[in-house]
C-alpha cells in the first residue's frame, strides 16, 4: 500500500487525503490532510460517517444506476458503489467529485484499496484522494495556450531531442505545410521537411545544447511540393529534472520577402549599373565640354593676338600715315585756310591712336609675350589704379622661369578680370596684387577694400545665368590647372586667391610664347 501511495508523487501522504474503513464503511481514520481538504475535524467523522458522505450525491447517484447495468443488479448502499470495483488485495483508480463542509465540489483522483485480513477476507479499505484543481486549472492552461498557439500564423512545433520526431504541431503548421496533425506527428522532421541547412547540422545542435537557443534560415518543402524559406527559432525544453528533452521551434515563412529582398538586390544593382554608366557619360561630357572650353579660349586668345597686331600693325599704321601726311599738309602753301581743320583733325587722330593702342593692349598686351607675367602685371595694374584713382600695391615676386603659356594668360586674364569688377561694382579705394612661388606652386592674389558682396547671391545669380563673371573666372583657372578661392561679405572686401601647380617644364622662350 504504502508503495502505490508513493507513485501518486507529490511529496507522499503530506500532500494526499487518507481515510481508512472498516468492511461497512464505518471511518476508523482520518489524516491532516483530509481534514484540510474537506474542512471537517477527524473526530466528527470517525466511528459515524462514511467516505460516501464526502460524495457528489446526483454523481453517485448516477454511478449506482452504471453498475446496476453493468451487474444486473442494483446496489442500494452508496458505499458498496464506491468500494465496488476493489477486489480484496488490489487497488482501483477512478476520478470522482467530493464536497467540502461549504458544499464546494472538489474534483479528486481517488484510490481505493481493499485490505485483507490473514485468512484472505477483506478487513477495511483505505481511501487516498488527490486533488485534482490543480492539474484541472494546469491542463485549462494548456488547452488555452494550445489555442492561441494554433491561432498564430506561424508554424509552432515540438521535437524530441533523442529521435528528433516531432510531438506537437500546431495549425499554424498546417496552414504552412500543408500536412495535418495526425501526419505529422511522429515523423522524422528534418527528413519529413525536406530541410537544407545553412551549415552542418552537428553544428547547429551543438550551438543549440550550449546556448538553449538557435535561430537561422532553413529551406523546407511542402506537402504540395512548394520549396520555402522560413527564418527558424529553436528553444531548449527540458525536463522535470533538468536534462535537455526537446526543441520549442517557430518557423516564419520569409519566402516572398527574401523574393522580394532578392528582386530590390537585382534593382538596385541595375541602378548602379545605370549610375555607373550616367556617370561615365557625364563624365565624358564634362571631359568633351572642359576641352571645347579650352579650345575656345584658345581660340580667343589667338583672336584677340590677330586683333591686337591688326590694331597695332594695320589700323595703327594708317593713322600715323594720315597724321604724318596732315602735318605735311600745314606746310604747304596756302594752308593757312584749313589750319584749324587740320589742327582739329591731328588732335582727333591723336586720340584716336591712343584709343587704338589701349584696345589693342587691352587685348592682348605685347608686354606679356616679351617680358612675362610680372611686368604685365606691374603695367597693367600701374595702369588701372591711374585711371581708376586707387592706391595699388603691387608685389611680384621674380620668376627664374616663365609659367607656362596657359597658366601666363590665365593669371593675366583674371586680374584684367578682377580690376574690371572692382572698378565698376566695389568703390574701392586700395587694390593690392601679389605674385608669389613656392617650389611648387605660383598663387595670385587679388584683394580690394571695397563694399564686398554675398558670395551665395552672386552664385546664384551664376547659376541661373543672369551674371556669369565669377564662374567665367573659375573655369578658366580650372582649365589651366589651377584652383581659385574667392571670399567676400558685404562691407569688407573681397579677396581672390588662384593656384597653379609648378611642373619641371624649362623656361618659355618668346618664340614659343607666339
């Protein structure tokens, strides 16, 4: 007896009722335990009361009514229906609801044992009764936690550890795979799935014991023969003892997401492919514009050059022959008629010939070709700040080498540049010039103390195409390989400062200057 009571678990007879009869049912004992669940002291019930008083009487009732069909015969005592089923020497198991001294029903596992005397003959029974709200509360749980698992979408399951079958599947499972329950379970699951791994799967159940935790992609297929991908997560169950039992996995279709992920790869790598491409073309634009660009200011520099030598050589020479032939002319006899004529006209011709020699030195200063960018620079700004009114400061450093041809006309150019903005937009009082070379690079800097301007204003005014003097400064500094800075604000001056790097080229003859 006292070993069936020990496999009823639960810590033994601390945590079950006991109660002991004579054969007629009569308690001779009644345990703390019983007393605790049934709420009654044990002297109220010993030597006067049955276990049938503890009874549901409408479920005894009802079971009285089972056995009568069962033996044929109606058993008028409640207890013997009780006691009925237990032959002498052996132990019956049944669930029955009792009722506590409140009238509150107790659902219990109860067993019965007949105890025999030494001749054989039954002496008593004894009554060990189990509560069962506990499992019933328990098992509600269950069937509560196994509805909302069949209610998620993705496929929960149960595998054993030892011969990897699988115990639960849930109907999330069945909506992804396609096979029900009753097929599934007891299946093979890496061989029934069809699995592809990410790596080997020793590795992955050896993660798995050490860590209680996996989770990656696996490839499946389905009962319909669809092959899937679904993001896996495996949890470590264990038992009552503590060694590892089973694997809790839930398997989320990513299917049409790594489609979709792949197809967004495949796009966006077209797109760079097509950035690339742009990219090249627009690179090779900007190649094809910087050399056009270069040549049309080739072109204009050589078209200025003509200009200035027909100027100089041509129209400057026809009207020094007129002027030499008008001085002739107040020679002869009888000129005195037209003196003021021709005193008007050598005074126009005069002027005229000034002008004349400014446009073409405007154009393209002889000075420049002969003697280089620094007496061109000392000319030319000597020349502005006189006619201008400005205070000049004029620093060039010697050069024991000439630049070459582009980087000469580009610093010349952007100073004639510069002076001509200042000269009409700043109200400047000083400029200041200097040339100056290091070893490796020459730099210009141009800087005035007039009103300034917004930089940003003035860029955008570029852009739009309303003012194109900065970016015309800009690019033709850049296309003779150097860089420009420009700063300026309102009210303090504007400085311009251009780099050109220095290669080892020997110095320029005028010969190759022309």
């Amino acid at each position: 007896m006292n070993s069936d009571i020990a496999e009823l678990g639960d810590g033994g007879l601390s945590r079950v009722a006991v109660i002991s009869t004579r054969p007629d049912g009569v308690i001779t004992s009644f345990s703390s335990a019983a007393e605790r669940l049934l709420g009654v002291r044990a002297e109220t019930v010993v030597g006067s009361t049955t276990p049938a008083a503890f009874h549901d009487p409408f479920e005894l009732e009802g079971r009285r009514h089972m056995m009568a069909t069962r033996i044929g015969k109606m058993i008028e005592d409640p207890f013997g229906v009780i006691v009925g089923p237990a032959a002498c020497g052996q132990m019956v198991e049944e669930e029955w609801t009792y009722l506590d001294s409140s009238g509150c029903r107790i659902p219990v596992r109860l067993f019965v044992s007949a105890l025999p005397d030494e001749r054989g003959h039954i002496a008593g029974y004894c009554f060990v009764v189990k509560d069962r709200r506990g499992q019933l509360q328990a098992e509600a749980l269950l069937r509560r936690q196994a509805k909302l698992l069949d209610l998620a979408n993705d496929a929960i399951l149960v595998r054993d550890l030892v011969s990897d079958t699988i115990t639960y599947w849930n109907d999330g499972a069945v909506r992804l795979y396609g096979w029900e329950p009753e097929e599934a379970l007891g299946a093979v699951i890496h061989e029934f799935l069809d699995t592809t791994f990410p790596c080997p799967l020793e590795e992955i159940k050896r993660e798995f014991l050490q860590q209680g935790f996996w989770r990656g992609e696996l490839i499946h297929h389905t009962r319909a023969g669809r092959t899937i991908t679904v993001s896996s997560r495996w949890t470590l169950l264990r038992d009552s003892s503590g060694a590892p039992s089973g694997s809790l996995e839930l398997n989320t279709d990513i299917t049409e997401q790594k489609r979709t992920q792949a197809e967004l790869t495949h796009a966006h790598e077209e797109l760079e492919a097509r950035v690339l491409e742009r990219t090249a073309a627009l690179r090779e634009a900007n190649e094809r514009l910087r050399i056009l660009s270069s040549r049309l200011m080739e072109i204009q520099e050589l078209e200025r050059r003509a200009i200035a030598r027909d100027l100089h050589d041509e129209i400057g020479q026809a009207l020094t022959a007129i002027k030499l032939n008008l001085r002739e002319i107040r020679t002869l006899p009888g000129s005195e008629a037209v003196e003021k004529q021709v005193v008007d006209s050598l005074e126009i011709l005069g002027q005229v010939l000034q002008r004349v020699r400014s446009l073409a030195l405007d154009l393209r200063p002889s000075l420049l070709d002969e003697l280089g960018l620094g007496p061109a620079l000392r000319w030319y700004v000597g020349r502005q700040a006189e006619r201008a009114g400005w205070d000049a400061l004029i620093s060039v450093e010697a050069l024991t080498s000439r630049p070459s041809p582009e980087v000469e006309i580009a610093c010349f150019r952007l100073t004639q540049e510069a002076l001509t903005n200042v000269a009409r937009h700043s109200q400047a009082s000083a400029v200041e010039v200097r040339l100056e070379r290091t070893p490796q690079e020459l730099t210009l800097v141009i800087r005035d103390d007039g009103i300034g301007f917004d930089l940003e204003t003035v860029r955008a005014s570029a852009r739009a195409g309303t003012s194109v003097g900065l970016s015309g400064m800009e690019e033709r500094v850049r296309l003779a390989g150097g860089t420009v800075t420009i700063v300026s604000a309102p009210a303090r001056g504007t400085e311009i400062r251009a780099s050109f790097p220095l290669g080892t080229a020997p110095e320029c003859t005028r010969e190759d200057l022309r």
